[in-house]
C-alpha cells in the first residue's frame, strides 16, 4: 500500500514473488511473515516517487525492491529532483529500509544523496515544502553560485494511515565555491567551503568567508519557531567597516578586530544587530 500511494509510473523491467508460509501469514491481520515465508524482487526504471510526503517527488529513477520475510529493502541507483525555474538536482544512492513490516505503524528508515548547483538548491528552499524550514535565509537563484553535495537519513513510520509522528530528518550539506548576494543582511557572502548541519529543529551554518569581500568567521544557527542567530567575527580596515555600514566616526583608525551579533527573521524591519569592537 506504501508503494501504491508513493511511486507514480515507471517500466517494470522484473518481478519475481515467492512465498512458502500458511496463508494466514499473508494476510495483513495475519501472524508475522518468517524470514523464509516470503521473498520479492522487483526492478524497475524511469519511475516516478515521493519517499517522504514533505519533500519533492524524484524523477527518472532506477528502482530495486527487495523482501525477505518481513523485512523490505528498496534501493535508489539514481534519479532527479525537478525545481522551479526548469532546474534539476541529482538523487544517488539512495536505501528506504523497512525492518520489520509486522508492526503498525512500522518503523523505517531512509538515506540518499543530492548533488547539484547551487543555484538549483536554491530554488528548492525558496519553495513552499522548505521556506517555513529555513526561515529569514532565502537564496535568489540567479545571484547564488557553487555546488552542493547533500547527505540525508530520514526515520519515519509508514501505516495505512497517516502516521502520527511526522518524520526526523538530519541533512549534512557541503557548499563548495559558494556565493549568494544580499545573503546576510544585504550582504553579499562568499565561501570556498561552507557546511550546513540541519535537522526538524533547526539549522547551523558555520565557515570561513568573505562578507562584501571582508574575510570573516560566519556562525548562523536556528532553532525551530525562532529567529536565526548572527555571530560575525572580523579584523576590519577603514575601507571594511565603511562596505559592511559600520561608523565609528573620525575617532578611530586603523584595523580593529570586531564582533557582529544579531537575529534575523521574517520581517526585515525587525532584524537586530550589535557590534562590539577592541579599540
């Protein structure tokens, strides 16, 4: 039933069902399937599915279905994920595994990778499923530049109704080349490497970059239902400070090391911002 609600379409290139177990065990009010009571292998190609209701549906992929007894198994080789704007992100090595199918709800578990352009990744936040998630930090796609590679496992309860826990996820992304204008307070932020650690509670970012091409240390973390946090750690010049907004006036010169810490939400009327600086 999971498969009939959450794969769309596709070839069938292969199916082989066996079973050897009392046919009550077949039922699914019956007494759990033995290892050996059961076994399916199923191939198929350019299908359509959506593994987690709250996240996109992924294309053109290469599916292998696996049971023995209770425990299902299925594998994604590779496919798409398609975004607005006709842009496309790469799904690979993907696993959905269910345990133990006996109990209801049943546990599972689910991994895969997601390979891209920035710029597509970009157009997936801005979208209805991932904007509430993200918050204040929303990329424009036509000003954001790099790649990204994104690793996700999923725990989730899949029944023949909805489940009542919603599911957990942890996603580990590593931007590369990175860089998005009017990113942090207007400013444009650049990066070789940047990491981003999320999860249903929130998100951190954490690299070394350059702010308006001030090299800085970057530190953003949201928690779930809160503003995002802004920690800037910087040595600014004259000319710095002046790109960045900062005044201390005619009294001070030179390269101070400052401190920028703040919030960032929705409403950028209400964003807050402090600066302490060694003078």
């Amino acid at each position: 039933q999971w498969v009939e609600e959450h794969v769309f379409g596709g070839v069938v290139e292969r199916v082989v069902i066996a079973g050897n177990a009392p046919l009550p065990n077949f039922r699914a009010e019956g007494p759990p399937m033995p290892d050996d009571g059961l076994s399916i292998e199923l191939e198929t190609t350019g299908t359509t599915l959506r593994p987690v209701d709250s996240l996109p549906e992924i294309h053109d992929a290469d599916l292998t279905l696996r049971v023995v007894g209770r425990h299902a198994v299925v594998s994604l080789g590779r496919g798409t994920v398609n975004v607005p704007g006709g842009r496309k992100l790469n799904v690979a090595n993907g696993v959905f595994d269910v345990p133990d199918m006996y109990p209801k709800p049943a546990p599972a578990h689910a991994r895969f990778r997601i390979d891209g352009a920035m710029p597509a990744a970009a157009a997936a936040l801005s979208g209805d499923t991932l904007r509430d998630n993200v918050g204040a930090l929303i990329l424009d796609p036509a000003s954001t530049r790099g790649t990204v590679a994104v690793q996700t496992t999923v725990d989730l309860e899949i029944a023949t109704k909805l489940p009542t826990k919603p599911p957990v996820y942890a996603i580990t992304a590593d931007l590369t080349n990175f860089a998005a204008d009017k990113m942090l307070l207007d400013q444009k932020v650049e990066a070789p490497a940047l990491r981003v650690i999320a999860s249903n509670t929130g998100y951190r970012i954490k690299g070394n970059v350059k702010i308006n091409g001030t090299p800085a240390v970057l530190e953003v973390k949201k928690q779930k239902d809160e503003d995002a946090q802004v920690e800037v750690h910087a040595k600014l010049d004259e000319a710095a400070r002046r790109r960045l907004g900062i005044d201390f006036g005619d009294t001070v010169a030179g390269v101070i090391p400052v401190k920028v810490t703040g919030t960032m939400g929705q409403d950028p009327a209400k964003d807050r911002l402090q600066v302490d600086a060694d003078l």
